[in-house]
C-alpha cells in the first residue's frame, strides 16, 4: 500500500500592508480594540489586478521547487478557496495549473473555507493511498480582501490576503506518512458565516444588492464560541484514535482566526508556547490559506525540523472542521 508523504511547504504574501491604525481612519474601531480581541497588528491585501490564481502560483512555485520532484510528475491539483478568480467557473486550479504548465492534471477547488487546507489534505492522502495519483500539489489561495465590506467594522479587521502550497506525494515508508486527517460540518450553522452571494438560495434582484451580498458576513461571537469547542474537541479526539498526548506534538498550527480562539484551545491541551504556531499578528485570518501560511512561516524560521509531528487544527464558515497529524517528511 502507499502512503502519503508531506513534502514540502511554500507561501506568498503580497506586499501591501493594511494596518490597524489605517482600518481605525475607515471604521469605528481602534488598534487597541483590534489587538485586544483578536491579536491581529496588520493583514497584507493583494493588489488590485493580483487573483487568488496569481498568488496561489507563486506559492505553489516555492513548494515544488523545494519538494526536489519535477513539475512534470505532479498529476494532480487541488485548490481550496472561497475567493476563486472566477464565481462558479473555470475552477481557480485549473487556472493555476496552466499558469504553472502543468499540463493536462486532474485539477479543481473546493470549498470549505477556512477548514479549506485540511480538507484537500485529506483528499489528496486518500487519493495517493489508493495508488490513483502520485504526486499532488495542494493550495490554498484567498483573496478575502475582494469579498470584504470595509464598512462592516465586525468583519474588516479581520481579514488578509495570501496562499500557502505543499506537494504530497507517495511513499513506501510508513514512518514518513500522513498520520491521519479527521473532517466534519455541519449546516445547521451555516448562517454564522456567509456571503449570500446571488446563488440559487439568494438570487440577485437588484445591482445594488448583488454588490452588497458578495462580502462576507458574520455572526462572530458566536461563531467565537463554537470555534472553541470545536477545535478542541476536534484535536483531543485525533489524538486519542492515534494514542498521542499534547506532549508529542512538535508544532500545533490552528487555524489563524483569533489569538485568542488559539491561546483557549492551545491551554485546553496544556500546549506550551513553543509548540503553539501563531502568525494572525502580522496575517489577519486568510481562511484556506492560513495553515500552509503559517507552517510555512516555521519552515522559513528554520524551526520546522525533518521528522518532526505537526498538529493541524481548522474551522471555518459551513460550518466546517478538521485536524491532522502530519510528520514533516522532506525529501532534501
Ligand atoms: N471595533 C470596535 N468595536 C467593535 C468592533 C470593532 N472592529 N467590532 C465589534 N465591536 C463592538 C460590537 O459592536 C460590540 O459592541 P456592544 O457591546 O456595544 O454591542 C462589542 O464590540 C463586542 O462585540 P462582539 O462581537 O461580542 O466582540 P467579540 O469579542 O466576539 O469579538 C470577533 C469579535 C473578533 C469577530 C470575534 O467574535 C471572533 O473572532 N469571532 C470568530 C471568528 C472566526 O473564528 N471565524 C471562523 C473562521 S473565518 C472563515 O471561515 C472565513
């Protein structure tokens, strides 16, 4: 049997920063409050002919280059995103693919925002594991700032742009494989957190609304209160069906949505600080991409080690969840 080996890691941020004292001149709002509440200092914003396609590109460039396989043997590509170049169609991965000329590879989105990169983790372990791909490039690629509404202050201090890239691959060695990937929704929540966006459940009637309901909306405090219990819930129960504790986990990287989402469940696990990955300071919550972002960060600090276990933890608009026990496994 194969298994699914996590490669390598690659990101992208673009260079225009948003901070908080800029937000405090659109909204009603403080750098105080923001950091208070949340921990965000600033989010980066893609420019304004920048897609979530070109950032996922270049993201994707990084981890190729640094998993040591050839583009050529990559045969298949996942996106996950809430924020495609294009509503409906083509998917963003197709575009990416071309972009990167990866020839004719399966390639598609999905969408489970925030839980985003989990999902197409567990998708591509699972494709590999039953021998039909090799070698499989996931992304996640948002750019939330062109489905923002920079007049709702309970949103736009929130969020960033940015994309994150790994390359899964197989592998006889039982010692490098994905662990195990948990995923789960529910949709009786899915009003939390939604862009009612003119799709058959809420078509347009007017201009003026089909501006409007494009942007994201979000009941956050209690979306707060379900992250929390979800999250934790969500890892105490991966690491008990693999008969793990807190202790061997090198690095947990939640989803970066609030600092303080992170620091409850980080205690609930009697993690200590240097397990715990945060980066939502200096990246707000860019949903599918925030995972690879952030463990990209660690690689590029140099902090991520060859063999070492990461705990991934996400939740999202769906409602949406997921976690994943994942040995770095670097060719080179
Ligand atoms: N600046 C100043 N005051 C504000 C702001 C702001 N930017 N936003 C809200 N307030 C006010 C509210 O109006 C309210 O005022 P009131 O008490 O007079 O009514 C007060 O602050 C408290 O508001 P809450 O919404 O209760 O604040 P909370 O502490 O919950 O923080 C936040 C809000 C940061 C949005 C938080 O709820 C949160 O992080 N939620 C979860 C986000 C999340 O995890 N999302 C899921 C992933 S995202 C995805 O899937 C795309």
């Amino acid at each position: 049997m194969a298994y699914a080996a996590f490669r390598s890691i690659g990101a992208y941020v673009p260079s225009k920063i948003l901070t908080n004292e800029e937000l405090a001149t659109m909204v009603d709002t403080s750098d105080e409050w923001i950091t208070k509440r949340t921990g965000i200092k600033e989010r980066h914003i893609a420019g304004e002919n920048e897609t979530t396609s070109d950032m996922g590109v270049e993201a994707a460039k990084l981890a190729i280059e640094r998993s040591g396989i050839d583009s050529s043997e990559i045969d298949m590509l996942i996106c996950a995103t809430i924020s495609p170049d294009y509503f409906c169609m083509p998917s963003t991965a197709t575009i990416i693919s071309t972009k990167l000329g990866l020839g004719n590879v399966t390639a598609f989105d999905i969408s489970a925002a925030c839980t985003g990169f989990v999902y197409i983790l567990s998708i591509a372990k699972a494709f590999i594991e039953s021998g039909m791909k090799k070698n499989i490039l996931i992304i996640g690629s948002e750019k939330l700032s062109a489905i923002t509404d920079y007049s709702d202050r309970g949103t736009c201090i929130l969020f960033g742009d940015g994309a994150g890239a790994a390359v899964i691959s197989a592998t006889d060695n039982k010692d490098e494989a994905i662990i195990d990937v948990h995923t789960g929704a529910d949709g009786s929540y899915a009003d939390l957190l939604m862009t009612p966006n003119g799709g058959t459940g809420s078509p347009h009637d007017s201009l003026e609304q089909e501006a409007k309901s494009c942007f994201m909306q979000m009941k956050g405090n209690e979306t707060f209160k379900v992250a929390v219990r979800t999250l934790t819930k969500d890892v105490v129960e991966i690491l008990a069906d693999n008969n793990l504790n807190g202790t061997d986990i090198n690095h947990f990287v939640p989803h970066q949505a609030n600092y303080r989402i992170i620091k409850a469940v980080g205690d609930a696990l009697k993690l200590t600080q240097k397990q715990v990955v945060i980066t939502v300071e200096k990246y707000g919550n860019t949903s599918g991409a925030s995972i690879p972002m952030a463990i990209n960060d660690i690689y590029e600090k140099g902090i991520l080690k060859k063999g070492e276990l990461i705990l991934l933890d996400a939740f999202g608009g769906g409602l949406t969840w997921g976690s994943a026990l994942v040995p770095f496994s670097p060719l080179k």
